[in-house]
C-alpha cells in the first residue's frame, strides 16, 4: 500500500468523527507559529468571538500543558486542557484537548502551518474518541463556527501584529 493510500485509509476511517477547519493568513508562517504557540499571544485571540481566555499554567513543550478557562460572552466558564503531543517548528503541532487530564472525551487535533506565497495555511483537524461527541460538539457547542471565528481572531491579531512592527 502506498502512502497516499495509507493517507486515505486512515481518513476514511476517521471521517466521520472529523471536524476540519482552514483559513489562508496574510503573514509568514514563523508569525503564525508564534501567535499559537506564546502564551503571552493566546489570551489577546484564543477562542470564538466574545470569549475571553484565562490561563493559569503553560509549558509549551511535547507532554507539556496548556491549564485555561475559556469565559463565554454568557458568562460561563468552560474548564480546558490541553497536552502537547507533537511539536515541529513551524509546520506542525498536534495535542490532545478535554476539560481536565484525563478526560475520556478529549479530543486530538492537529494543526498545520503551510507555506502559501507570503501567506500562511492554517489548517486544524480534530477527530473525537466518537462520532456521538463529534455531532455534540458541532450541534451543541457550534465547534465549526468556533473554530471559524477562533483562526479569523487569530488573523487579526497577527494583522495588527504586522501593524506594530511585531513587538507585543
């Protein structure tokens, strides 16, 4: 069996517990690593639009963890974890992501950072333990449109990061 064939195996397999989200981001891919990846970028964009981001531990390293409450525009605060799984400056990140370690619904996603001219491809493909969890999270959560709105705050913060020159 080939590779690509492989590729296709395992995707059918996984299809349909898949969500998969990608946006194009006028900024060289390095920018775009870093912005997901500093701790001291994620609270100013992680998350759907009206959320806010508090974190109260981050170690950026593979079986590191990433502890934050996650605080609707509503008012609710939604307990998040996460664990570094894989990490390839600037190309690839994978992790796995529930409320607490441990969680036996969490989910992995992986995230690619591709080259595109003077833009970055983003793309996060996340696959849950069912297809049950898959269909709660879109209907119930709106995790596609999360998603959407979460890499679209992501573009614009690195926008205005290229605004100011890139310090903050």
């Amino acid at each position: 069996m080939t590779a690509t064939e492989n590729a296709a195996q395992t995707q059918s397999a996984t299809e349909d517990r898949e969500i998969v989200i990608s946006r194009i981001i006028s900024a060289p891919r390095e920018l775009v690593f870093e912005a997901f990846t500093e701790v001291r970028h994620l609270s100013h964009w992680w998350g759907p639009e009206g959320f806010t981001t508090t974190t109260r531990a981050f170690e950026f390293r593979v079986s590191g963890v990433w502890d934050f409450v996650m605080h609707g525009p509503d008012g609710t605060d939604y307990q998040e974890w996460i664990s570094w799984t894989e990490i390839s400056p600037p190309e690839r990140i994978a992790l796995l992501h529930g409320e607490f370690r441990g969680d036996p619904n969490a989910f992995e996603s992986v995230l690619t950072f591709a080259v595109e001219g003077a833009a970055t491809r983003i793309e996060m493909r996340t696959v849950f333990p069912t297809k049950e969890l898959r269909d709660e999270a879109v209907e119930k959560y709106h995790a596609v449109e999360g998603g959407q709105q979460t890499l679209s705050n992501l573009a614009a913060y690195v926008a205005d990061m290229l605004r100011k020159g890139v310090e903050d």
